[in-house]
C-alpha cells in the first residue's frame, strides 16, 4: 500500500500524518507540525482494529439490518415531531466529526425538521471564545496562525497547559525560543504545569480571577502611555466604556497583586512586557472558557489587543486554540445550537431568508436552539423526546454527569452513532448505529488556525460501519427530504459547503471556500492543507476592517466577578483538564497500552500542604464529594498545585474505574453568554479512605463489584482475549469463594495462600498450560511486574509456575521505575543512570536513552530530574 496522507484524530493542532497501515509518521510538509507528532498521534495505529467495535446496527439490543434501523429512526423522529412539533427532537454532535457529517446534520435539523435543537460537545470547550469573538470582531473568526507564534516576541499562555494539550504547539514555541532566546513565553495558570518550563514568567493567579487581570493591564496601558490611541480611534467602538469599567478596581497594583495571589514584581513585569513587545500573541484555552464567565475572560484579552492594536498582524494577536480535531469545522458549519449556518445568525432576516432560499427550504429554524445543559434538561424534563448523539458521550462529559444519564435512561428514544460497542452513553441507546472511525473516514477536518485538510481512509470498514454523512443522508431521505440529501460521495457535500460560504461574503464575514464550490472529485482526494480565506495571507482583520456592521471592532466592558467565600463543607476548589497521553473518554486512547505507562490511574493532585492538612497520604486513596456527585480516586502530591486547589484528569469513564468520572462532581453552572459550563471551579470536600486490602488482577471478565478499580489494557501487541489489567483496592473482608468468582473457569491452578498476612495469590491456566488469568491479594499493595506479566498471556511465552506465582521473572533485573519517556517507553532509573554516566542536558539524555527525541512531551520531567540530580 502507498503511503496516504491524512490528519491525526486528537487535539485541534491538526496535525498532518503519513501512513501505510503499518507504519505511521508526520507529515513533514504538513503546515501545522512539519513531520512533528505527539506521543498520542505516534501510537494512533496502536487503536485500531474490531476489538470493541459496534460493527452492526442494534435496536434495543438486537442485531438489525440497517434498512430497518434507518426506517426505525426515520419513523420515530418523524412521529414525534408529528404529534409533538419539531423542538421535541434534538441531535448532540461532536468535534470528532468530520465538516461533511457536521454539515449534513445541521442542515436536516435546523433547515428541515425545522428546529435549531442541534448542539455539539464544543459548547462545552470553546463555545465562550466564540462568543467574544463575535462580540470583538462581528464574526467567530481567530485572527492569528501559528506563524505567529515562532516570529513573536512575547507568547503569553493562558488557561492552557499547552505542552501537554496541544504538544506540537508547544513543541514550535520552544523551538522559537531556543532560536531566539531573547524571546519572551508569560504562563498565566493558577497550578505550575509541564508548560511552565518554557515560562520566563508564570503568574499563579488564583481560579477565577482573569478579567481582573487583564482589566488590570488595560488600566496599566493606559497609565504607562501604551495604547495605541490612533488605531483605538480609526478601527474601534466602545474602548471608553471599557476602560471606564476596568478602572472600577483602581490602580493601586498591591492591592491588585494581592486579590490575584500574586507578586508585585511579577505583576508589573508581567504588564511591562505586554506595553513594550509590539509582536504579543496570547494563547487561551479552557482554563480561560470553562467559567461561569468565560466569555468576559475572552474579551478581557482581546480588549488589551485591541488596544495596542495587535489583531491579525504578524506575530501579534490574541489566540483562542481548539481542543477537537474539527471543533473550529462544526462552529464554520453552524454545529452551535446558536448558530445558522457559515458564520450567519438564525435571528437575523436577512441570513435566514439567504440561508432558506439557498436550501430551498421553507422549514429552516427561526429561533435558537437548547445549548448543550439545557438540552439534555429538556431531555430530563421530556421536553425532548427523541435525541441523536454522534460521536461524543456526554453521560460523561456533561456537568452533573449523573443526572444525564438518568435522563437519557428515561428519555423516549435514544439513538446513539459510534464506532465503539461499550461505552456509557451507548448503554443509554435505544437504537445503536455503527459509525466509521479514524482511519476509515473521509472528509474535512479545520484546524486551530483555520487550515482545512483531509482525512483519507486507508484501512477497510470493519463489520457494516457507515459514514456518519451517510446515515444522517439515509435517515433525511425516509424523513421526506430525499431531494435536499441526495448526496453520494463526500466530496459534493463540501462543495454545497463551499458554495454556502459565499453567504458569509456577501454580509461581511471573512469565511470563504467558493474556491472550492466546483471542484471535481478528484481535486477533492488531492486537496492539500490550506487556511481559509483562501487567499495570500493567512491572517484575518489584520487590515483593521472587521465583520461588524460598521467594520469596526468592539471592545467589551467585562465587569469583574463577585468573589465567593469557600464554605467549610466545600473547601477546596477543583479543576480538571487533559494528562499528557490521554484523550478525552479514552474510547481510542484507551486501546493502546503504553498510553497507559505514563499516569495509569486516575488520580487527584493537591498540595503537600493539602495532603497534611487533610491527612491524606501521597499514593493512597481520597474521597471527593460536591453537591452534586462524589468520586474515589488515588492522591497525588504536587507541589504545583495552589494550597487549597485540587486537579482531577477528565478522561476516565465507568469503562476504565468504577467512580472516577469528575465531571459528575461538576455542577451545571453555565456562562450566561454562551451556555458553557464552569468546569474548572467546584467546590468539594476531600476527605481520606483506607482499604483493607489492595490487589492486582489480569483477566479478560467484568472487573469484580468492589469499593475501588482501576483498568489498563494489556497492549495491544500482546492481547489475548481481550486481557485487562486491574488495580483494585477495596474495605470488606475476602473469602474463598469471591477470590473464585474473580477468576475464569481453568483447566489448571497455580495458588499460594498466607491466611495470616491477608496475602494470596492465583494462576489460571489453560488446557495448553496457557495464562488466562492472575490475582494477587494482600494488606499492602502486593509485589509484582506488571509489564512483565502482560507479556505472559502472549501466545509465544512458556509459563513458569514459580515466575508466575512471584509475578515476576526469575531473572528480574532491578526496577526502572515508573516510564517518563512515552513515545520510546524510558524509564526513570535508565534516565537518572544517563545522567550520572554525565549527560547533563536535555539533548545528551536523549542521546543515551531516546528519552525525549519524538513529541518532547517529557522534556520538562526530564529537565526536573537532570534539576533533582544537580541538587
């Protein structure tokens, strides 16, 4: 097979991949990583392959043709809104959709069924950046590329561990500055991150309190004479108003520094930096989004942009970076329960009579649609009776994750599109529809700076799996609407696509791909990566003419937040983001073993102080409980985190630990603007949990019904049967007859039992003499090696009773300690051996070990031991 180009699947870098099917590297002439990739995007071929697919349609658990499933769901969503009108249906889709499946969708919900109850999961990432960015600009639209990230001479980072969210981003940035020391990276995140390792400044500013801050730069500016009052004068609107509610906080920069939780000096070096560098980019992300005033933390940056006018020019604008790979494609499409279509607005006569008449349809929604909470409320309440989710799963994404799947168990019909057979929301689904997965499809993906590449197939649908575009098309025929959705191959879809941002021009917007509206089939397979508008340059509003009525920019008045005093049954405020090697619920990333190497289990850092306080113990077990939900996880010390702070990862699902699901500690408090939820602020107590007995466990059953478990896939280079590692921990006492039921049926035992210490271990073995399965059991976590034991269920390993039983080989060598180095799997010890043999940089432990010479990701834990060695 020739080598095929396509996009990585993970973040909204967008990364180029070239692959064979076998082997897999980045693109080298991929504008976006240049033959860069992170370790998730290396290990991507790593997640293919049957096991776990949805290979065939379901209704109500049983297997179906797929011309009964479309009728079924044709037949019900055309019922309903028969009997009850077109708001009691709603569609929940995705940013790992592709730009044709987004399209398709939005077009037959909002432009046929006549409703605009179509949301996506990036209302829950970015839909606040969105919002400022029509408020600043008139249109949702980041100005800058990632260019401007190598030519700046100030990066600020804010709300964003980049060199663990987006790693190539990261990856370009320390590669500017290493060409350009005098270049200068400001990190604004109120826990110190691996992204703080590039930061010449890191500003610990307490969670919540970003629009104060840059309130507070817009005030120094002004002070210091740093505004640039000519363009303020020729390209904007507002800008009195907003300085006017800036200075509400004074200026008075100790009393600033202290309600931020700052220094001084950091402060005002942090504001002198901003006044002198002309070439600023600001980089914001989640930490910046997910608040209850996210949208006034978007706009707080962008009115200090404004102010020196630095939009859109070289090296010089603010940049809202995407967390999906086709986040920005769904928000071009009109994904957003709030928007129309290509940039126009559903409230506006004007958009909607152009948008009616280019789809020749008299049905097309009049009224925005149930963001993302409030629709799965209405789900609750039986407002919505039918919902469709694509390609996300918000049983555990959602805030108050637990009550979404109550209503989803109650709702009248749940129709689910995935490409996995087990997940949390697909349990919820009445009807189960297989979708194809990364790897199979084909479409456009937008990146972060708006660069438009393919996806390309290049290995076989398994079982009956479809294009999402395709089952969205087939359901809209059945429904009436065949001659709107007679589309057969992908490429027309974007090409009607194209066509339609010819409507963005002609009210003002910068979003334009007519040069794509009559391109043939074959252009479309040999599309090359390119940023819209396509055009010259890449950049947008750099020539200070905006997409608001009047061409003029907006700043906002952004009022700063009422702060809250913690309650005592609530002290400690929590976080959650990304880890370095996982990717959102872990249906993909999950497949893959040594993804697993880095952090395996979930896990919530606090602070030294935090643990004592709280008489936690670094590496046990502590319980969190909000108002709305409650979890049990592993303590992790980190001297990074603020006292008083907590940060738990969001990746882990039922699928992967029995209560480890933070977002159902998340209570659905929602920016007012743009309905996304706070996910970064709640408010929980900590408290401790001491097992009675931990364990290990391989096996290729349901993990056993106890207080605490934990699972890894045994890689997927030594799978056999579907083997599973499990961490368990739990508080009742074990009998015999549990430890059975724990293990399979066997031909053959291996058992060692010590009755006093509360210590036993089990073997399963085939007829063959083949492993099948392993237990161990004691009062402390028992001895053993994990890695090593994975390797026993392959085929070709001869078992050894004794070796079996130790858990480990006769010949073990000594620990190597936990990996560090994912992509070539490094340990600990072989690092901290490379460094005492007299590597005594970054670049010489690579030399010795590998150790941080593909993604980089580890280089800042590389540089903390080479730190931790100096000592």
């Amino acid at each position: 097979m020739s080598s095929i180009c396509t996009t990585c699947p993970y973040c909204g870098v967008g990364c180029g991949i070239r692959t064979d099917g076998n082997t897999l590297q980045g693109d080298e002439i991929h504008p976006a990583n240049g033959g860069r990739l992170c370790v998730k995007g290396s290990s991507v071929l790593e997640t293919l392959g049957d096991q776990d697919r949805l290979l065939y349609p379901e209704i109500e658990g049983l297997r179906a043709s797929w011309n009964h499933a479309l009728d079924e769901v044709a037949n019900r969503f055309r019922r309903i809104v028969d009997e009850h009108g077109p708001d009691a249906v709603a569609f929940y889709v995705s940013g790992q959709l592709l730009t044709e499946d987004y399209y398709v969708a939005n077009k037959l919900m909002k432009g046929y069924i006549g409703s605009a109850n179509i949301d996506t999961n990036s209302r829950l990432c970015m839909s606040s950046a969105v919002v400022a960015h029509k408020r600043a600009f008139g249109e949702d639209v980041v100005p800058g590329c990632y260019e401007d990230l190598e030519i700046a001479d100030l990066v600020i980072l804010t709300g964003s561990n980049t060199a663990w969210a987006h790693p190539i981003v990261y990856q370009r940035i320390a590669a500017a500055k290493q060409a350009r020391p005098e270049m200068k990276v400001v990190v604004i995140d109120p826990r110190r991150t691996a992204t703080c390792d590039l930061a010449d400044l890191h500003i610990a500013v307490r969670p919540g309190q970003d629009v104060p801050l840059f309130n507070g730069l817009l005030t120094w500016l002004d002070d210091h004479n740093a505004l640039d009052g000519e363009y303020i004068a020729a390209h904007t609107n507002g800008f009195d108003a907003a300085l006017s509610t800036a200075r509400e906080q004074g200026n008075d920069w100790d009393a600033l520094a202290s309600q931020l939780g700052v220094s001084k000096v950091d402060l005002t070096t942090f504001y002198h930096w901003f006044a002198t560098c002309d070439k600023t980019v600001t980089v914001f992300s989640q930490g910046v989004n997910q608040a209850r005033n996210g949208s006034d933390q978007g706009n707080a940056i962008i009115n200090a942009h404004l102010a020196t006018g630095r939009v859109g020019k070289p090296g010089a604008s603010p940049f809202s970076i995407t967390g999906q790979p086709n986040a920005m494609g769904g928000r071009e499409v009109g994904g957003l329960a709030n928007q129309l279509a290509v940039h126009l607005d559903i409230d506006n006569q004007e958009h909607h009579a152009a948008v009616a008449d280019f789809w020749q349809t008299e049905n097309l929604a009049r009224e925005n649609g149930l963001t993302a909470v409030d629709l799965f409320n209405a789900v609750e309440s039986g407002q919505v009776k039918a919902v469709w989710i694509m390609a996300t799963n918000p049983v555990d994404s959602l805030p108050e994750a637990d009550r979404v799947r109550h209503a989803l168990m109650a709702c009248d019909t749940v129709v689910v599109s995935d490409c996995v057979a087990s997940g949390d929301t697909l349990a919820c689904a009445d009807i189960r529809l297989p979708a194809l997965g990364w790897g199979e499809k084909s479409g456009m993906v937008t990146n972060s700076e708006r660069c438009v590449s393919r996806q390309r197939p290049f290995v076989p649908a398994p079982g009956e799996a479809k294009a999402d575009w395709w089952i969205i098309t087939e359901v809209a025929r059945r429904m009436g609407y065949a001659d709107a959705f007679g589309y057969q191959h992908e490429h027309e879809i974007f090409a009607e696509y194209s066509a339609l941002t010819a409507l963005a021009g002609r009210f003002g917007k910068r979003l334009d791909l007519t040069a794509a509206a009559e391109m043939s089939a074959d252009q479309y397979e040999s599309w090359e990566p390119q940023q819209w508008p396509l055009q010259a340059d890449p950049r947008c509003f750099g020539d200070g003419q905006f997409a608001t009525p009047d061409g003029r920019a907006r700043f906002v008045a952004c009022k700063n937040p009422v702060v809250h005093k913690m309650g005592d049954a609530y002290p400690v405020i929590l976080n959650s983001g990304r880890i370095r090697d996982q990717w959102h619920t872990m249906t993909r990333t999950g497949r893959a073993g040594r993804l697993f190497a880095h952090l395996s289990e979930p896990f919530t850092a606090l602070h030294p102080k935090d643990i004592e306080r709280y008489r936690l113990t670094d590496g046990g077990f502590v319980r969190l409980t909000s108002k709305v939900g409650d979890a049990l996880v592993r303590v992790k010390s980190d001297a990074g985190q603020r006292p008083g702070t907590a940060f738990m990862p969001m990746h882990w699902t039922d699928q992967f630990s029995r209560r480890a699901r933070v977002d159902a500690l998340v209570p659905a408090r929602l920016d007012p603007h743009s309905g996304q939820p706070a996910f970064k602020h709640t408010p929980v107590n900590v408290s401790d949990w001491q097992p009675r007995w931990h364990g290990w466990l391989f096996t290729a059953a349901t993990p056993p019904a106890v207080e605490y478990w934990a699972r890894v896939p045994v890689d997927a280079f030594l799978q056999a049967g579907q083997v599973q590692r499990y961490r368990l921990a739990g508080d009742a006492d074990l009998t015999e007859q549990q430890l059975h039921e724990w293990m399979p049926e066997a031909a053959q035992w291996l058992a060692l039992n010590d009755p006093s210490t509360g210590h036993f271990r089990r073997a399963a073995l085939d007829a063959d003499g083949k492993l099948i399965a392993w237990l161990a059991i004691g009062e402390s976590l028992p001895l053993c090696d994990v890695e090593w034991l994975a390797s026993c269920f392959a085929d070709e390993q001869d078992v050894q009773p004794l070796s079996i039983l130790a858990g480990q080989p006769a010949d073990a060598g000594p620990d190597l300690g936990p990996v560090i180095c994912s992509c070539h799997q490094v340990r600990q010890k072989t690092i901290e051996a490379a460094v005492e043999e007299g590597a005594d940089t970054v670049e010489a432990i690579g030399q010795c070990c590998k150790a941080g010479t593909n993604c980089g990701s580890c280089i800042p834990e590389l540089k903390g031991l080479l730190a931790t060695s100096a000592v």
